[in-house]
C-alpha cells in the first residue's frame, strides 16, 4: 500500500516536497507539503498543530482565474470573484466520510 506522500505525488504528475517541522517535544506535527502539478499549476497544503482552538479547524482556498472560494469547517463556503460575492453556510459538517464507508 503506497504512503500519503506516493499517493500525492502519483495524483499530481509533477514533483511533490514534504517538510515537517521539528519542536520542543518531538511529534513534529506541523507540516507544509508543497505541489507542483504537470502543467505548471502549484498547491500547497499545510497543516498547523499548534494553532488556537478559536479558529476553523479546516480551511481551504481555492485560486483559479481571478475566482477565489473559501472553505470553512466544511460548512461555510464563500466565492468571491466578479460581482457580488456567493455565500453559502450548512447547518451541520459534512465532509464527505459517509459516502466513504
């Protein structure tokens, strides 16, 4: 079975640079993994252990053309691009892991 950093870089097609940062007590559980797709595109993922407890445990964004979209907690989602910008928020986290099972 491949490991999470085979399978990123099998997904991207293009090169693949995973960095965990060390600290005090060893778990090195901060990590920036950056990609670099087979068109020339790039994403970085990172993950922040240490972070406040008052901010979204997810958040993603999404930069394509001049559209940006923004994703908290799984349940609010913003896109911002021409005009006015569409919001849309869930009254429950839905990620997706029923469907998985």
């Amino acid at each position: 079975m491949p490991s999470i950093c085979q399978s990123l870089a099998i997904c991207a097609g293009g090169q693949l640079l995973l960095a965990a940062l060390p600290d005090s007590v060893g778990c090195e559980d901060t990590v920036t993994i950056n990609l670099q797709f087979h068109k020339g595109s790039i994403g970085t993922i990172a993950y922040f252990a240490k972070g406040s407890k008052g901010l979204f445990k997810e958040y993603v964004e999404v930069h394509q053309a001049g559209v940006t979209a923004v994703l908290k907690d799984f349940k609010e989602m913003s896109i911002y691009g021409n005009g006015r910008p569409y919001s849309k928020k869930l009254l429950s986290q839905d990620k997706g892991q029923k469907e998985m099972v």
